[in-house]
C-alpha cells in the first residue's frame, strides 16, 4: 500500500517573491530581485461556459489569463527601473515568482516563468509615509512551472528582503551555482517539495561524516 504523507507543509507570504528582467538583456544579465516586496498575487483564470446538448451537458472553456501584480517600497533599484521602462517603451519582462523554501533533492527552487509587459504603474507618495508602487502586468501565453538555481547574489538578496517583511527562523543557505533551470516533470516531482532542513538531514544520512 502506498504511504500516506501527512507532513503537509504551509507557505508564507513572505517566502513568495517575484523577480525580473528585460526579455531584450537576457544573454546579458541575471535576473533582479523586486526589492521590499510588500505584495504579490499571481492569478491564472480560464472563464467557462457549458452548452446544453440532448446528450448533456457539454462545458466549454476560454483561453488562459493571467494577472499578475506586485506591490513594493519605492526604491532606486534596476529592478524598480525596468518596470517603469517597460510600461513607458512596451518592453517585454520575464517573471519568475519564487517559492524560496520549497526545494527539490537537487537544491534548486521552484518557480513560475512568465512573460509579459508592465501596463500599469500606480506611484503614491503621501508625506508621511514611504513611497510605494503598485505594477500590474499583462501576461502573454501559458505560465511555466519548473524548478530554478540561484546564484549566491540573489540567494543573498532574497535573505536581504526575507529579513526586511518576517522573522528568520534557523541558518540561510546560499548553495546557488548558477542561472539554470529544471522543467517540471509530472510524473516524478510531488506536490510538497523538499525543506532545506530535510535536505540537510538527507547529506547527513548519505555522508555520516559530513
């Protein structure tokens, strides 16, 4: 009989993060960290309808959308500056929202890719209080689901930003190597992915003297 998992693991908002770049620098540069997210809603809907048949009901569906917005501190950042740029100049964005804590056996995150543009900006700027920004993006096709490596730099910066919204609970570890990433394989990745704790105990099992 298969066994049933019962340690079902929650996220946190906080552990949720979205990062970009400009389609246009992609053999260029890596991609950047939003910094100071305060929010994020990713929204993938298909509308449905059914058709009455003498036969049955027969349900019919429309294409993907998908909503994206993120909100965030005003800051001088590039992050913060492509998104500007590509609302103004119609620059195509890559989009990856980030599930820092869910990691597979090979160390890598998992994370959503997108494509889209910036189509709207909202800036508010109340005198006592922080600069904030709220941008929404138009996405073009079907989201991808797969697993990523971070680079140390970013490993670092999503620490950065982890440390600025929640409370740190155990050591961060920075193993990213390089800018690679892994599709999602239906039928060997499961739905619960692996805690950085757990691969830790993994290593240790593997290699008692480690």
């Amino acid at each position: 009989m298969p066994v049933k998992n019962t340690e079902v693991q929650f996220l946190q908002g906080y552990d949720t993060l979205l990062l970009v770049r400009p389609l246009s620098m992609a053999h260029e540069i890596s991609a950047e960290v939003i910094p100071f997210q305060t929010s994020l809603s990713f929204d993938p809907q298909r509308d449905t309808d059914t058709n009455q048949t003498k036969s049955g009901i027969v349900p019919t569906t429309a294409s993907l959308e998908t909503d994206l917005e993120v909100e965030f501190v005003n800051n001088i950042s590039k992050a913060a500056d492509w998104l500007l740029d590509s609302l103004l100049n119609e620059g195509e964005i890559e989009c990856w929202v980030v599930y820092r804590k869910r990691v597979n056996g090979e160390g890598k995150v998992f994370a959503i890719y997108m494509r889209g543009k910036v189509t709207e900006d909202s800036n508010d700027n109340d005198p006592d209080d922080n600069s904030t920004r709220d941008v929404t993006f138009t996405i073009s096709g079907k989201p991808q689901l797969g697993w990523t490596k971070l680079p140390d730099d970013i490993q670092a910066e999503l620490a950065y930003v982890f440390r600025g919204v929640g409370v740190i609970e155990g050591d961060e570890k920075n193993d990213g190597t390089d800018g690679q990433g892994t599709p999602w394989n239906k039928g060997t990745d499961t739905g619960a992915g692996t805690d950085p704790d757990e691969l830790v105990k993994q290593s240790k099992r593997t290699n008692p003297s480690a």
